[in-house]
C-alpha cells in the first residue's frame, strides 16, 4: 500500500538516496565484496576508484533512461552477450541524470559476486537486501522481440536489412520556427531538404549528430544553399506532440532517432547570420565594389 504511488516512489527514493549520499554508509562497500569479470578480478580497481555501487548492463540505459556506460570504451548491443560493468561514485550519481557517465571497468560474458555481509542490491529496479552469497551472472538465452514501429515509418526501410533506416534530413531556419512553430504543418512543407542517412536504428542523437557532420562534408562545395548548414543547430521532435520540440544537446545521448521522427528528421538551425553572409557574397559578386557596403 505503501508504494502504490510512481510519484511517491520517486519522492521516497530521492529523499532515502539523498540522505545515503550524504552519510556515505556504503563507502567502504569494496570491503565486502569481490568482483570477478571473465575470471579476472576487478575488485583492486573498483577500491582504487572508492566506488559506492557496481553496475552490472545488458542494456543501454539504466534508472529511467540514464546511460551510465560512456561508449568511447566499447559500444553496448542488446545482443552481444556482454555486459558492461560500471562502477559509480557519491558524486557521479546525481550527474547520471544530466548525462554524465560512471566509471566504465570492463566488458565481459560472466560475472561473478561474492559478498562477505548484507548488502542492498537492485535487480531489474527490485530492490532487495541479500545476505552473504555467491552470486554469478552470463547469458542463459535469447529471443526475438516484436518492436511496434511509429505511425509513418512502415516504408522507411523497405529493401534495407532490419536493423537499416533510409531517414531524409530537413532543415528549418529559426525565423520559420519562431513564426510557426505551434503550426506543424506549415513548418514541415518551410523545411528545405539537406539530405538523406541510411543509419542503424539503434542510433541515439549524439550518435547521429556525426552522420550529420559526415553528410555536410560531402554537401561542402554545393552550390545549393539548403545543402549547407550553420555550425550551431539542434535536433527537433516532430512526433511526441501536436507541435515541433527541441531536443537539448546535452541530452541527446538519451533519446533515439526513432524518438524523435518517422521518416523524417528535422534540424533547427540556431544561427541566423549565414543568410546575411550569403546575401552579401552575392552582391559582392554582381555590384561593382563602390555599391556594395
């Protein structure tokens, strides 16, 4: 009866995490644990790093959609196998959910957890005191699951592999959006084509931000204006509401590309001076010099 509430389940967390993260109770956790990855043991590293909680991942996020596990030590696949271990500090705790990331130890296929005293663990969000055990973690199975797409996207990838979305990229200029951003529809037919990425679906915004660069590089040269883009932009959200969002760029490694379109993407451009420069390089080139200013 007591947590019958998701609202209160949060407060309660808050509260209980909050005052565990200022008496620090499990500090000295790596004194009653050992960690083996792959047979190899970890737990000198976990204590040199002063770890208050071991993550172990097979999956990419974590505690409502934080992603812990920085991808520049490996990238993380649902069906891999691996897990990913993490090891998170007093202080990293709160930044997971701007973005941040914990200690990132290892990658490996079983894990195994010898605990010397009670200690409170959490399994799938179940939280649970578990007394002195051996505890060993691997792959049991695997099944394939059924993904409901959104509404629009049932052509997008027709004569690709599954996991392969053909996704057309449109820019708005921040003139329109400002105008008529209540107004979706109207927003969509101002958008001006910047290109096409054939990407994996899996793909978070950080992730495909560098298939963006990637494209305007090869647009650089093209004498197209709508081929060109501002260095400052950001990601919109075209099918969460009946209006267009913009997605922070410190939380675009939270959200994926099927989160925000369908078939396509729409990026807001967030500097207005390219216009100006392009008007005047024009003029440059047709007035004789004494007329242009």
């Amino acid at each position: 009866q007591k947590f019958n509430s998701r609202i209160r389940n949060k407060i309660f967390y808050g509260q209980t995490g909050s005052k565990d993260l200022i008496l620090r109770k499990w500090k000295s956790l790596t004194d009653y644990i050992r960690v083996e990855c792959d047979g190899r043991d970890i737990t000198p590293k976990l204590r040199e790093l002063k770890v208050l909680a071991v993550i172990f991942l097979n999956i990419q996020t974590y505690s409502s959609g934080t992603r812990p596990w920085n991808r520049q030590f490996g990238e993380q696949r649902l069906d891999d196998g691996m897990l990913e271990v993490i090891g998170v500090t007093t202080y990293q705790f709160p930044l997971l959910l701007a973005g941040g990331h914990g200690h990132c130890i290892t990658q490996c296929r079983r894990a195994r957890i010898v605990t010397m005293k009670q200690i409170p663990m959490q399994v799938d969000g179940e939280a649970a005191r578990i007394n002195p055990s051996i505890i060993e973690i691997s792959l049991l199975n695997q099944a394939k699951m059924l993904v409901k797409r959104k509404s629009g996207t049932k052509g997008v990838s027709e004569g690709l592999p599954p996991s392969l979305l053909r996704i057309h990229v449109s820019k708005i200029s921040m003139q329109d959006y400002e105008m008529y951003y209540c107004q979706k529809d109207l927003l969509k037919s101002l958008a001006k084509p910047f290109g096409e990425l054939t990407i994996e679906s899996t793909l978070d915004l950080e992730q495909v931000r560098s298939q963006i660069r990637k494209l305007q590089e090869n647009n650089i040269g093209a004498v197209v204006s709508s081929s060109k883009l501002l260095p400052e932009w950001c990601f919109l959200d075209s099918v969460t509401a009946e209006r267009f969002f913009r997605v922070d760029r410190a939380q675009e490694n939270l959200h994926f590309v099927m989160d925000i379109c369908d078939s396509m993407l729409y990026i807001l451009e967030t500097d207005d001076n390219i216009e100006d420069t392009d008007i005047h390089s024009n003029l440059t080139g047709l007035l004789p010099d004494d007329l242009v200013t």
